[in-house]
C-alpha cells in the first residue's frame, strides 16, 4: 500500500474511533486537558458533555467533583509525559468509573503516536490523512469520506 493509501486506511480507523466515542459521548463525559482539547473535540463533532481538569481545581478536588456527579467517564489525556502522568493520577482516583472506555484513548495515541501527542492536534491531522475536514456525528459519514475508501 502506498503512503497516501496508509494515510487514508488511518484516517478512516480514526474516524471509526472517533465515531463510537461520539455515540458513548451522548450519555458519558469526556475528560480532557484543557480547553483546546474539548475545541478539538467540538471541531471534529463531538457534542456530549467535554470536561476539561485545568478548570481551576486541584486534581483531588476535580477527581471528588467528577465522582459525585458521574459514574462512568471517558478519560482522553494527551500521550505526552504530562499526559500520561495526568491520566494515571486521575486514573488512580477514579477507579471503576473509566477503565471501560479506556481503549478509545489506546487506539487514539496508537493511530496518531507518530504525528502528534495530543487531543488538540487531532483535527489537523485527521484533516491532512484525509485530504478534507473530517466530522463525526448524526450522519455516521464525516465530511470529505467517500463510501469506496
């Protein structure tokens, strides 16, 4: 396969991804890093609720917070070493709520490892492997995807 068919063969598993976080998104937060993280997911379709822990609280507080409110969650922390560190930390204060939706995160850092490093960048790249601007949604085709890839 040619370079161009390796980029469009990734786009589209993203998209796949991005498309079943958007159906478990309609019922289950997101947690993300910061609030260009929650416009990346907005930017690509997302529409369910986007919670972004540098919202002013320390991670115990926001972790106390998160458990009252919520008892499942996605946790969608950038794969950087601050990332990892923050995943494990509010990993480690919410057991039980998250470790069902964790391979969403693992596909998205495996797919996207040897570009970017974190949620934000995601839109750029699903954009520049897909050759358009890719949305996920109610339609279950993103913008710029034709049904013959």
């Amino acid at each position: 396969m040619n370079i161009q068919g390796d980029d469009l063969e990734r786009a589209e598993r993203l998209k796949i991804v991005f498309q079943a976080l958007y159906e478990v998104n309609k019922r289950i937060p997101i947690i993300v890093e910061g609030k260009r993280d929650v416009s990346a997911l907005r930017k690509i379709g997302l529409v369910g609720e986007i919670i972004a822990l540098h919202g002013g609280m320390g991670i115990y507080e926001f972790c106390e917070d998160i458990a009252e409110r919520f008892h499942r969650v996605v946790l969608l922390t950038d794969w950087d070493n601050k990332g990892e560190h923050l995943y494990k930390t509010v990993a480690d204060h919410l057991k039980g709520s998250w470790e069902e939706f964790s391979p969403f995160r693992e596909i998205v850092k495996v797919l996207c490892q040897k570009d970017i490093k974190d949620i934000e960048g995601v839109p750029l790249l699903l954009e520049r492997l897909a050759g358009a601007e890719v949305k996920v949604g109610e339609t279950g085709e993103p913008e710029g995807f034709r049904g013959d890839i």
